[in-house]
C-alpha cells in the first residue's frame, strides 16, 4: 500500500489497514487526507468503468493532480 492512488482505492473498496514501509507512510497519509471516503468509492466506481490499468493510472494521477498533489506524483518515490 505504499503508493498512494492504490491506497486511495483501497480505502474506497473499505480497507481500514494498511502495511507499508516507513518511507511510504508520510506521502500516503498526506494523500489521503487530501481525499474523503466519498470521493474515494467515487474514484473506485469510475475504475470499474475503465477498460485497462494504463486508464486506471490515467484517473488517478489526473485525480491527485486536481486535489493540488501533482508535486507527489512528479516527485515519484
């Protein structure tokens, strides 16, 4: 769960644990307090609609850039 679009997804689907490196924690936990539960299962009912994982990829990272995190995803590890 160290990458922070899988853990936004993780939460939507209700996942209430997540196990991740100490490296991770901060970027991750920052994210999502960005996000509420509803926009998370928003973000997952649109991933169902998605055809392919490169779309998947596509809506999330639009969707951190848009909730003013594009710096995380430009940054990357």
């Amino acid at each position: 769960a160290g990458d922070p679009a899988a853990a936004l997804l993780l939460l939507g689907m209700g996942v209430d644990s997540l196990s991740m490196s100490s490296a991770s924690l901060l970027r991750v936990k920052w994210v999502l307090r960005s996000f509420n539960t509803e926009k998370m299962q928003s973000l997952l009912e649109e991933t169902w609609k998605l055809e392919d994982a490169a779309s998947v990829q596509a809506l999330l990272h639009n969707s951190l850039v848009e909730a003013g995190l594009g710096g995380l995803v430009r940054a990357g590890r």
